[in-house]
C-alpha cells in the first residue's frame, strides 16, 4: 500500500504553464479572423470567376493582397493552434508528438505555399 500526499501524487502531472498564453493566442486570432474574414470574403467575392489578366490586376493592389495573406497566415495559425489542442486533449503516447509535428508542418507548408502563390499572383 502507497501512502502518498496529494502533492506527491500530482509531481510531474502539474501546470504546464502554458495554457493561459495559448489560450490568449487563440483569444487574439479569433478576433482577428472576426475582422478578417468579411473583408477577405468581400475582397476575394468580385474576383471569384474572372480572367486571369484582371485577378492579377487586382491582387497588385495592395489592399486586396494583404487582406488575403494576412488571413491566410491568421486562419492557419489558428488552425494550427486548435488541432494541437484537440491532439493533446485526445492522443496519447508517441502517436500525440508526431500528429503535433504533422500539422504543424502541414500548417506552416500551406502558409508558405499560399503567400508564395500571393506573391507571384501579385507581382
């Protein structure tokens, strides 16, 4: 029979320190995506089946082009945030640091793909 304390018990098993920064992170990209996403849906709207010459017109434009990286960088972050919540809540053991490893690569590589391809929309 184990005669431990409370604390005992709990070593090891305590805060993180983390949650209340990851919590705020969240906090803060959710109302950044609030402002966001109206002005990216009726930035990206107007140009949704046009030519090409006039989405490239368009997106040179400095206002349109950065509400459409500014969203995609926020709404991935985002993203990534959540699912690295959600795995540490739910997986457990060395299938837990490869998922997080996975989406935070997945969501860095989209980031990086999409302002690549913003930038060559653009310029």
């Amino acid at each position: 029979m184990a005669y431990l304390t409370d604390r005992k018990r709990a070593t090891g098993m305590g805060s993180a320190k983390t949650g209340t920064e990851h919590f705020w992170n969240m906090t803060v990209s959710s109302v950044a995506l609030l402002l966001l996403i109206p002005f990216f849906v009726f930035t990206v709207g107007p140009m949704i089946g046009a030519p090409y010459e006039e989405v490239v017109a368009y997106y040179s434009r400095p206002f349109p082009a950065i509400v459409a990286g500014l969203t995609l960088v926020v709404g991935m972050l985002h993203f990534k945030n959540g699912v690295q919540v959600a795995i540490e809540d739910y997986v457990r053991g060395l299938a837990r640091k490869i998922l997080i490893i996975a989406t935070v690569c997945l969501s860095y590589a989209a980031i990086g793909t999409g302002l690549f391809a913003l930038v060559r929309l653009a310029l």
